[in-house]
C-alpha cells in the first residue's frame, strides 16, 4: 500500500517582504527541535529567508545575520527560541557534519538548514522543506516557495496553509507581522499591523490530548481547560457586554482555531528590573474584581455561528486533580517518592478543606487574573481601564481564587503589605455594596485558595521543565513557596500545613 504524500503549498512571493510575511507565519507554528531547510539555485533567496525568520523571532529588524557559508554554522541564543543556522554548500561528505555538531542535530534549537541536499540520507524523517525558485515573468524579486511537511511536521504544513487562507480571507495576507513572546500554552500570537493599526492575530489549534487517565477524561477535560478557541470568544462578548475590556474580536474561524482581534497596547502593571507592581494599577485591578463579583452572571454564553458556551464548575475533582501534579511532577523533580499512603492522606486533607468551600457561593473564575494578563488603558475610565487579556479557561467557582491570582501575582514577588492592603481594599468594596458579605469566611476561603493555587503552581512549572522544555519557569519556584507559606499560616490549613512539613522540603 503507498504511503500517502507529504502535504506541500505552493506560494507566490512578489518580494522579499512578502517572504519575510512567510516565514513569519511559519513561526506561529514552530518550536524548538524542529528543522527548517531550504534548498533552491544560488541568489533565490534561502539566506533571506532564515534571516527573516531569526530578525522575526529576536523581534529586532536590524539584527545581523550573516551568511554561514564560511562559518558552516551560527547559533542565536534568542529570548524566544534559541536557532541554529546552518549551510551545508562547502560539505564534501556527510562525516564532517558530526564534526560541526549536525549530526545528529540539536533538539534544543530551531535548526534553520540550508543546501539540506549535501546531507544526503542524514537528514530526521520530520521536517519542514522549503525550496525557493525564480519567478522572472513576474519580476526581478519574485520568487515561489514550496513548502512540504515530512512526517510529523506535516501537520504544521497543512496548519500553515490554513492560517494563511484565514489571513487571506480576512483582508490581512500583506499586513506587517510582528512577533509576540507566547505563554505556557500551545497558543501562538502575532501583532498585524495594517494601514498604522495594529491587531492581534491568535493561533488557537484545537487541542487533542490522547492520555485518558483522570476517570476516561483527559486532564484538559478534567481541569475543564479550553480545547478550541470558541471560550475565547464567547467570554470576550460576555466580559464586554457587562462593561469590562476584553478585546473585541473582528475575525474568527471557529473551527480552525484562529481569531484577528483588538489590540489593547503594552501599557504593563509592573515597572522596573527586578519588575515590582504599579501599585495604583492593581488596586484598579482588585476594583475590578469587586465590580464582577457582585454580579448575578449567566453559566452559558452566546456564540454566533455556534452552540452556546456552558461554563463549568470548578468542582472539587478538578481541583484535586491539578494539587496532584504536585505528586506526579514536583516530587520527581526533587527526587522525593510518593507513597499511596502519602497521596491517599493528601488527597483526603484536600478535599475535606475544599468540598465546603466549592458548595458555596459562585462566581466567574477568569483562573490566571495577573500581571501578564492584564494591559493598563489610561484612556478608558472605571473598570474599563484594566484590559483582560487570558480568560478562555474560565469557569464558576470561589471568588477569592483570582484575587489570589492577583494579590499573589506568580511572576514577581508582592511583598505581604501589598498583599494585605490589596485583600483589605477587595473587602471595603465588597462589604459596602452587599449587606452579606463575610469577611472571616472570604478570609479562609483565600488562605485555601492560595494554598491550592500555589501547590498547583509547583507542579505545573516542574511539569514545563520535564516535559516541555521550558526550564526558565523554574525560577519562579521560590516565590511560590514565600506565597504558599503565607497561606498555610491560616489555622484552617494546619492539616495540610502538618502533610507539607512531613513530606515536602521548601525549594
């Protein structure tokens, strides 16, 4: 039986902006341990291209990025992806590639190859191929690009080709690409700046995880985390529609998962290196809370084109299930076992401090309501001046969890007198719109809130050093154990307080 063909697109680039516009789009879809070649006669353009891709990447127009011909190879420690970039014209046998270190190639980099036909048989079975040819009927500059996914990276060929009909369709084909540092997720983000306004492009692939072991669910669907971007756009309209900023969406391929949408800006709520909070921004922030807070909100939402969003509850299962990373990740990363004893008593410490907790009162949970997610508009007035940016993953639960998320910002260090003066600011707000609001009761509520949250966040990001790669998520460990440590101080907590001091060691 023959195997089926690799996917290939065939492009038209009138210029070299339009190649610099290709390789942009490309790099929504690539990470590091993939490899790029590009193969064409000499002067079709294989150097501009991986320039435009590495200027892309280290967001810098003007980086130097010479031809490696005679240096063989050079590598780009960037922020965003580190990048190897290799030509393979002065290689006379493939043995001199293990002497440059190409064979095998890194998987820590981004492997940009060019003259890939000198390694002969050398080359990973997954591999996006590009081959670059002359177009002189269509002018000087123009040139057509071949693009082929080989084995796994075929899907992010075909991924490619839809992101580009969506743009196409969308009017934005040509608009300027500018590079946008991605966050924890299989989520992508692009500005595009057309005619001097500036939009946000978002690659949302629906997402599939195959390990069924949480009761036949998948964690994304046992921690009730978005899957497609259809949340996205449903929160938004509900946000909006109740006087919040959340970005407008202007185009959106429900299916595919992508969405062209407002640009809320740049304007931080932190300042300074080490950055530290703006204080008065939080406080907008806490304010905003309050505002949501208080309101009677509906648990589905409206799609147009689609069936309504339900949003979920953040039930005591799901919680369990994210405090089990702890378990299943941190402690590995120590070199600490885990007992069925140990996990069958922590497991029945917390869901005998949460069941109380989540059969009370609900509220809509935006899960990560921090720093990096939250844009100052100095423009706007009220509530409206704290732009929401991350909401796809919300669902109903306490109210204190995202003043935790907030007042215990896991970015940077909110030293305790902040904390308190943010918590006590959330409280007067509360406490002067609604007759019954129990100060002592939010009080437990966010001491447990926080001690979830933050054991949650000790194993997610040793989860993203083991797993994925993303080993600079570990510095923010320490800070995850000042702000656990202030939670498990609440005498409710004494219990898990004990488990801890037992079994787990601070970083």
């Amino acid at each position: 039986m023959n195997e089926p063909s690799p996917r290939t697109l065939s492009i038209a680039l009138a210029d070299e902006a339009a190649t610099a516009r290709l390789m942009a789009d490309l790099a929504l879809l690539i990470r590091a341990g993939d490899l790029i070649t590009l193969s064409g006669e000499l002067g079709t353009g294989k150097t501009a291209a991986a320039r435009a891709m590495i200027r892309h990447l280290a967001q810098d127009g003007t980086l130097d990025v010479p031809s490696p011909t005679f240096t063989l190879a050079q590598t780009y420690e960037l922020a965003t992806i580190p990048v190897l970039h290799a030509d393979l014209y002065r290689i006379a046998d493939t043995r001199e590639l293990e002497e440059l270190g190409l064979a095998p190639l890194p998987d820590n980099l981004l492997v940009l190859l060019e003259w890939p036909e000198r390694a002969a048989n050398e080359l990973p079975a997954d591999r996006i191929e590009i081959v670059l040819s002359m177009q002189p009927e269509r002018g000087a500059d123009a040139r057509l690009a071949t693009v082929t996914g080989h084995g796994a990276a075929e899907a992010k060929v075909v991924r490619l080709g839809q992101l580009r009909d969506f743009l196409g369709r969308a009017g934005f084909l040509e608009a300027q690409r500018l590079y946008m540092p991605g966050d924890a997720s299989t989520r992508s983000y692009a500005r595009l700046v057309r005619e001097g306004t500036s939009t946000i492009l978002m690659n949302f692939p629906p997402r599939v995880d195959q390990q069924r072991i949480y009761g036949g669910r998948s964690y994304l669907a046992a921690v009730h985390l978005a899957d497609e971007i259809k949340p996205f756009v449903a929160i938004a309209r509900g946000l909006q529609e109740r006087g919040f900023s959340a970005p407008a969406v202007y185009h959106c391929d429900l299916e595919r998962g992508f969405l062209i949408g407002e640009d809320l800006g740049t304007e931080a709520f932190v300042e300074g290196n080490p950055p530290r909070p703006i204080v008065p921004r939080y406080e907008a922030a806490i304010d905003v809370l309050a505002e949501l807070h208080r309101l009677e909100l509906p648990t589905a939402l409206a799609v147009e084109g689609a069936s309504a969003h339900a949003i979920a509850a953040f039930d005591v299962d799901a919680m369990l299930i994210e405090l089990s990373l702890l378990l299943d990740w941190y402690f590995p990363d120590r070199g600490l076992a885990v007992t069925d004893t140990m996990r069958a008593e922590f497991d029945a410490l917390w869901r005998a401090l949460l069941t109380p907790i989540l059969q009370g009162p609900r509220t809509w949970v935006i899960r990560d309501y921090h720093s990096p997610n939250l844009i100052w508009l100095e423009q706007r007035s009220g509530i409206a001046k704290v732009g929401i940016i991350d909401f796809q993953d919300m669902v109903l639960g306490p109210a204190a969890y995202d003043v935790v998320s907030l007042a215990q910002d896991a970015r940077l260090d909110i030293a305790e007198p902040i904390e308190l003066a943010l918590l006590s600011r959330y409280v007067r707000n509360r406490r002067a719109r609604e007759d019954g609001f129990d100060p002592m009761a939010f009080a437990e509520s966010y001491a447990v809130m926080s001690a979830q949250r933050n054991t949650r966040l000790l194993g997610v990001f040793s989860r993203l050093n083991r797993r994925d790669g993303k080993p600079h998520y570990l510095r923010h460990q320490p800070r995850i154990w000042t702000y656990l440590a202030r939670s498990l101080a609440h005498p409710a907590l004494a219990t898990v307080k004990d488990w801890y001091g037992r079994h787990l060691p601070p970083d």
